[in-house]
C-alpha cells in the first residue's frame, strides 16, 4: 500500500511477486568459482487500483560466485544478471546488474 498524497486516478495498492530456480555447479572450497550458481528469477507486481491496471514481469538471469577468501578469511562474491522485462508496455528495455561482495 503507498502512503501520502497522491493524484487522482493513481494506485494506492498493487502486488508484487517473485521466485527463483537455481543450480550450483562447484563446491564451495574451490578456489576462485567456489560455489557457481547460475539462477533466473521471475518478478512481478499487478496494480490492484487505480487508472492504468498494470501489470509487468521480469526475468533476471544471472550467475553468483566465490572468488575466493584473502589471508585474513574475508569472503569476495561476486553477482551478476541482467533483468529483461516480459510483455508489452514495459518501463525499461534491460537493467544490467553486477554486484561485488567483500565479506568481512
């Protein structure tokens, strides 16, 4: 639900929803790709009021990995993927997503 002043005409609620599959292919002691997981997720949301009744879905596949652990343990992750969105109209073309994790 969004809360504050609003146009008329605008969405108050909407839903959103995901889920996700994903595979790991490598141990997680392996140095450098420890633990490399390839996944796609699915996301949605669906207005539930308001004028335009939108509804989207993306789906984001990507890879997540470990790069390994420095002398003192620290974990480095790194994640990508890139969201492509489903569907006509939709708000983007692709967001492209590359995340870098250091643990400590």
């Amino acid at each position: 639900m969004y809360n504050g002043p609003a146009k008329a005409g605008s969405k108050h609620n909407d839903i959103a929803y995901a889920g996700a599959l994903a595979k790991t292919w490598t141990d997680p002691h392996v140095p450098v790709l420890g633990s490399f997981t390839t996944f796609v997720e699915g996301y949605g949301t669906i207005d539930l009021d308001g004028n335009a009744h939108n509804k989207t879905f993306n789906v984001t596949p990507g890879i997540h990995t470990k790069l390994g652990h420095d002398s003192l343990g620290h974990e480095h992750v790194l994640m990508a993927g890139v969201d492509l969105p489903v569907g006509n109209p939709h708000q983007f073309n692709a967001t492209y997503r590359v995340t870098y994790v250091f643990d400590f």
